[in-house]
C-alpha cells in the first residue's frame, strides 16, 4: 500500500506466518520479510535482535502463551521489558488456533461442523490446537477429517495436512474484523499493528 510503512515479522511456525500476513494488510501495511523460527527457543534467543530492528522500522513478534504464564503481561515482561517504539509484540491467548476459532461462523463453515460446536470464548480453552483437531473430527467432510485429524497409533497430535488446511482458512475465510470480537489478544495484536503503522514517520 503506497504510503504505508514496510512491516517485518518473526513468528513460532507456518500457521503463524499465514496469521500475521493477514494482520498486517488488514492494518493496511506493506509485507516485508517474515521469518519462521519453528518454535519459541530460537526465537527468544534472537528477541533483543529483533528489538533493535524495530528501533527503526515496524516489526511485529508473535508467540503462542501456551502454558507459560497464566497470562500475556508476566511473559512479555520476562522476554522483553524494554520494547522499542516500533516492536508489535504479542501473545496468542494461548495458542493462535484460538484466533482462528474466534470467527465462529466462517471456522463452522470451513470445517464443515454445526456453529454450536465452536467454544464461545475461545481464549478460555485450555489446549486450542486440541479443540481444532476435535472439530475436525466430527466434519462432515472425510477430507477434512484425513487432513486434520491425526492417525490411530500415529504419536502425532495432529493430522499430516493440519497447518496447510489451517493457513487455507486464514487466506480463504478468516476475518480478524470479526475474530476481535471474541478475542481480546487478536484485538490488541491489531491495534498494536495498527499504532506501530500509524506512529512511523512516511
């Protein structure tokens, strides 16, 4: 978008990355590079890092709280206390998978499973990615479910299509517009994203 400022990006995996290209268009800003670290330990080695870049151009981290803390400020404070001015760093209550569920209409719709069945209020699920999979398992469409839903006796906690089904929906159907209602981590990520656009000088 001409005029608008170039947004870098670090983030946990593939999923993530599908997220936070959306974000950063639905904010109205220019793609830049978006790097997948595939898990938090690499990418809380090179945080600091990150942290300078964003001193002069907007940069957006992303990681999952999983169950790290109980909530999102403890876990900000502890990686970085001292965020510099154009750093959009933010948590996914507890996983990203609860954005994504937090467009109940379009997830039901993608899925293929009743509406009623997509928790209210996704950030109080316990194990979000766990929710998808059982979603997944009850679809109406078998391909969905070979896709999504792990194998018996596999050892794997998702299916072999899981992430490149989920990142489907978020190019195809997600809408963070509506989301936001329903997640109040996904709310704050886009003002953030919104503010750091907003504030950096053209």
């Amino acid at each position: 978008m001409s005029g608008s400022p170039v947004v870098s990006a670090v983030v946990e995996g593939i999923v993530d990355e599908s997220v936070v290209r959306k974000l950063i268009v639905e904010s109205r800003g220019n793609l830049g590079p978006i790097h997948v670290k595939n898990g938090k330990p690499s990418l809380r080695r090179q945080i600091q890092g990150y942290n300078n870049a964003a001193r002069l151009s907007p940069w957006m981290v992303l990681i999952d709280l999983d169950h790290d803390a109980e909530c999102a400020p403890p876990l900000c404070e502890e990686w970085l206390p001292d965020p510099a001015p154009y750093l959009c760093f933010r948590v996914a209550v507890r996983e990203v998978e609860s954005w994504l569920l937090a467009d109940a209409k379009s997830l039901a719709s993608f899925l293929k499973v009743a509406q009623s069945r997509i928790p209210a209020d996704p950030e109080q699920t316990a194990d979000p990615k766990r929710e998808m999979v059982n979603l997944a398992r009850r679809s109406r469409s078998q391909a969905i479910r070979q896709d999504m839903v792990p194998r018996e006796r596999s050892g794997r906690s998702v299916g072999p299509a899981y992430a490149s089904r989920l990142m489907e929906y978020v190019q195809t159907s997600w809408r963070p517009e509506v989301a936001v209602e329903r997640s109040e981590s996904l709310r704050r990520a886009l003002a953030c994203l919104e503010r750091i656009i907003k504030e950096f000088p053209k």
